[in-house]
C-alpha cells in the first residue's frame, strides 16, 4: 500500500509539474507578442515622425528660397526660350515661343493597328487615314501631325496607345490671330523667320543676350483692333474687294497702326498665293490721284511762284496734252484761286500750276522725295513703284496724281513731312529707333500754309472731304480717287488726313478697293440728310476716316496731353 500511495504521489507530482510549465509558456507568450506588438507602433510612429519632418525641412526651405526661381515667365526666359519676345508700345504681348509637340506614331509599338485606325477615324476625321494605314503597315517611325494644340494632345493621349508619341518642340504664337498678320509674319518649324517682322529681325530675335528683352514695336494694340474693325466694316458697308490703313505720327515717322484687309490668321500654317492678301499698304503700288495735288501746290507756293490767294483767271473746262484731254469731273467756276484749286480738286487748275513750275523743278522734288524709290521700312515685303519716264504730258498728268506710282506708306510719310514743317522723314514700325537726319523739302511758312488749305478740304462748303469733319479734332486731308496700276477695273479710293490741324500729330491713310455706292447709307452732310451721288473717295474713303477718328481720337489724346492741348484751345478759320 505504501508503494501505492507513493506511486500515485508521484503521478500527481508529475502531473502538477506538467500543468505549471504549461501555464508558464503561456504567458511568456503573451509577454512577447506585446512586446512584438509596441516595437511595431515604435517603428511606425518613428516612419511617420520622420515623414513630417522631412515635408516640414521642404516646406521651411521652399519658403525660405529666391521666389524667382519657381516664377515660369523667369523660368522660360532663361532655360527654354529660343526667341525672343514681340510687343506693342505699352508692352503689351503680341508674340512669343510656347511649349508644344507634335504627334507621332511608332508602329513597332502598335498591338492593334486596326483598332487605333478605328479610334484615329472618329476623333479626327481631317486626317488621311489612308496615308496613315500605308505608313502604320510598315515599321518606319512616322508623323501624324505637325504642332498639335493641347485640346488636340489630349485627345491623343485618351486613346491610351503606347504607339502614339509626343515630341516636343518650340512654336510662336502670336496672341492676336489675323490683326499682326500684315506686319509680324510668321517663323518656319525651326523657329526662323521666313516673313514680315520676324524674318526682317530674325538674328536680333534669336539673339542669347538679348532673350530676356523683348523687342518692342511702335504699334498699338488697341489702336490697330479699333481701325481694323472700323475698316473691315466699311468694306461691308460699301461692298469693297480689300481695303487699307495707315496712322502715322507725323515728326518721328513711328507707324502706331497698319491694316491691310483682307488678312489671315499667322497661326495657321497655310500657303497663300492670292494677291488679295499682299500688303497694301507697303507692297500695294498705285496710282493715288488727287493727293498728288497738295505736292503741286506745296511746290509752287515754296517756289514763291503764287500765294495761296492768287486767283487763277480762265481756267479752261478741258485742257489738251498732245492727244489726251484733261477736265474736271465737276464744273468748277473759271476763277479759282490757288486753295481752291486744292479745296475743289481741280485737275486743270493743278495743270496750270504745274506748268508754272516747270518739269525740272518737280523732277527735283520727285527725286528728293524718292516717292519712286523702294519704300524704306523694317519688312522686307514692299513694293517697287514703276519707273518714271518723262515722256510727252508727263508733268500735266502726275500734277493731279495719274501717270505715277507709289506706295500708301510712301505717299503717307510725304503727306507727314508736308505738314511737320517740311522734314522729310522715315516710317519705322520699331520703337525707341536712333534718331536720323532729317532734311527739309519744303519751308514751314509753305508746311504752315498747307495745313490752312487741307483744313478748308474738310471745313469748307465746296470741300470735298466734309464728311470726315468730326467735332473737336480739326480734321484736315485730301481726298483720291484712281486706278490700280496696270488693272483699269481695279478703282482706288483713299483719304489722307491729318489732325489736329493746328498743329497736326498725326496723319491718317484710309483706302477702298473697289467700292460701290451704298444705295441704303443715309449721311448727313453739312446737317441735311442725303445719299452719296457719286462713287468717289468723298462718299465712302472720308466716311470711313471720320469714323476712324471718332474712335480713336480720345485714346490718342489721352496718350498725348500737347495733343489735347492742341485741339481744345484753338481753332482755325
């Protein structure tokens, strides 16, 4: 029994043992899992902690640094821009280089070829998408489509086609579409230029030193929309082929506008072979008309030879040059004195003045004035006037304006030089420019007389410009009405005028191709309402620079307190 008992003493002993280990384990178990546990939260809040400090360092630093750095507009000058920018008077952007691509495709890369001619059909159907399928059947890397805008990239890019590539390029872009289209030009896919101011600037404009600053123009923005929007209505109004206009300051020859419609939007790349889109006013040559009227009485009033008061007595209804006849359109009274010659726009009455002169004399003033020459401006597209032969009734002829050519911007600058004081001056469309020379062609006693005479085309009831009389500028001009030469179907009808004529700041060319009488237009002329009797310059030309002026006029004088100055005080009888 005592073995039994010792026996089961022992089991029992054995089995206490068993049961305590177990407990034991047990809980050095749940000890290390805690343990495992908080290391873990340790370690994670030491990864978080170190996250938050590094975007605390960024955030401390970014704030810390040359602002400058992250400015785009700096940013573009100094790492990406290849060409320099272009702007207006003010500063105002009128072109410059953006970041954009082209689209191409690489058919290696293709999975399912007919899937993507599927995709590329509906998303753009302009494109030749049998071209595309010839080019995607062969393992050449291939273009799809030179300078895409960004809606047209992203359209791409949805596709999700590992095969369609982007590659990135330089392009110009120029803010204002169609108005700059005569004057700017445009640059080729390699950022040169190929026309207008961007190919007659082209070294100056890709120049490194000079990339930061931009190159300014002497045009304004606001100026220019006005006049083009003004114009482009005229050719509605009078149902004209094109038209044109220039607005000149008269003692620097700074050009501040030039329009020349139709235009086009330099944007799109196209190939224009048209001729109605040259530009008309530096490249367009033709014979002006009755303009040339101020320069024959310019130089017999400076030749001393009459004043402006000498009355012209028997003045014939015709005048016969070798086997042509000259007359008037209108029949003017047989007296005439010399303004009135100017004012009334008498072609005999200019006949008779320039015989007075004599051929040698105007030969001189043609050739000072280089009015024949290549038109000297900063493009490269200008015309070239036809030669002058001063063959049998030459002088008689170009007296009132026929028989000779020349450029709108020409004839412009010498109406500028003829009320300026008689300096002869240079149209530039750039700004701040070196100041030239500038010889005297005419006397400012004859300059003075001049702006007295024009001021009478406007104000006076035989004028022939009244239309253009708006209240408070002291508008003065003559009137033109002729051929484009070599085309006897193609009629010009132009107005230049200047303003204030006091003192005048700047001078104005407006110009129709091929107008026709407005047989709904209603005008008031003189304060009685009416209808334009004829097709000439004074019924559609001066309508539309009166117009012109009307809008313009207060920017301008808001721009120039003399000018201001000018136009409110005084008055010219």
């Amino acid at each position: 029994m005592n073995k039994k008992l010792k026996k089961n003493k022992n089991i029992n002993q054995t089995s206490f043992y068993f049961e305590d280990y177990l407990e034991t384990n047990k809980k050095n178990k749940i000890f290390k899992k805690k343990k495992n546990f908080q290391d873990r939260i340790y370690l994670l809040f030491f990864l978080f902690f170190s996250l938050i400090l590094i975007f605390s360092i960024k955030i401390v630093h970014i704030s810390l640094i040359d602002k400058n750095f992250y400015n785009l507009e700096k940013q573009n000058s100094k790492f990406y821009l290849s060409r320099r920018d272009i702007v207006d008077r003010n500063g105002t952007l009128i072109s410059r280089n953006i970041n954009t691509f082209h689209a191409a495709i690489d058919p290696k890369s293709v999975k399912d070829k007919k899937n993507l001619l599927i995709k590329l059909r509906l998303n753009f159907p302009y494109l030749s998408i049998n071209e595309i399928k010839k080019k995607l059947n062969g393992d050449k890397y291939f273009r799809l489509k030179k300078r895409i805008d960004q809606k047209e990239k992203d359209k791409l890019w949805s596709l999700g086609e590992r095969g369609i590539k982007f590659e990135p390029f330089q392009a110009r872009m120029y803010t204002h579409g169609n108005l700059f289209s005569h004057i700017l030009g445009q640059v080729d896919y390699d950022n040169y230029g190929i026309s207008g101011i961007e190919k007659y600037f082209d070294k100056e404009l890709k120049n490194k030193n000079l990339i930061s600053k931009p190159l300014e123009l002497t045009l304004d923005i606001n100026i220019q929309y006005l006049i083009s929007k003004e114009l482009n209505k005229a050719i509605t109004t009078f149902n004209a082929t094109g038209g044109g206009a220039l607005l000149m300051d008269v003692d620097s020859g700074d050009v501040i506008s030039l329009v020349s419609l139709p235009n086009y939007n330099i944007n799109h790349r196209s190939t224009i072979i048209d001729t109605k889109y040259i530009n008309k006013i530096t490249k367009g040559v033709y014979e002006l008309g009755s303009i040339f009227k101020t320069f024959t009485i310019a130089l017999a009033l400076d030749h001393n030879l009459v004043e402006a008061n000498t009355i012209i007595q028997n003045i014939p209804r015709k005048f016969k040059c070798s086997i042509h006849e000259i007359t008037d359109i209108k029949e003017h009274p047989k007296n005439l004195s010399v303004e009135e010659i100017l004012v009334r726009s008498s072609n005999v009455g200019s006949v008779i003045l320039a015989k007075k002169i004599g051929e040698e004399r105007y030969k001189n003033f043609i050739k000072k004035t280089k009015i024949t020459k290549n038109p000297e401006i900063e493009l490269e597209e200008v015309g070239v006037p036809h030669r002058l032969n001063w063959d049998k009734c030459k002088l008689e002829t170009i007296s009132f304006g026929h028989g000779i050519t020349t450029t709108p911007l020409q004839a412009t600058a010498l109406y500028a030089t003829m009320i300026n004081g008689g300096r002869l001056i240079t149209p530039s469309l750039i700004k701040n420019r070196k100041k030239q020379e500038k010889n005297v062609l005419i006397s400012k006693d004859t300059s003075d007389q001049l702006k007295k005479i024009l001021r009478k085309v406007v104000s006076s009831e035989n004028g022939t410009a009244s239309l253009a009389d708006m209240s408070g500028y002291y508008v003065g001009g003559k009137t033109g009405t002729a051929e484009s030469y070599g085309d006897k179907k193609n009629r010009i009808n132009t107005f230049i005028s200047i303003f204030p004529s006091i003192k005048p700041k700047y001078t104005l060319f407006v110009m129709l191709e091929n107008p026709k009488i407005n047989k709904d237009l209603i005008y008031s002329y003189r304060g009685v309402k009416t209808k334009a009797p004829y097709n000439t310059s004074g019924w559609n030309s001066v309508y539309v620079a009166g117009k012109i002026i009307e809008k313009i006029g207060p920017i301008l004088a808001i721009n120039n307190e003399e000018f201001t100055d000018q136009y409110v005080v005084e008055k010219i009888n």
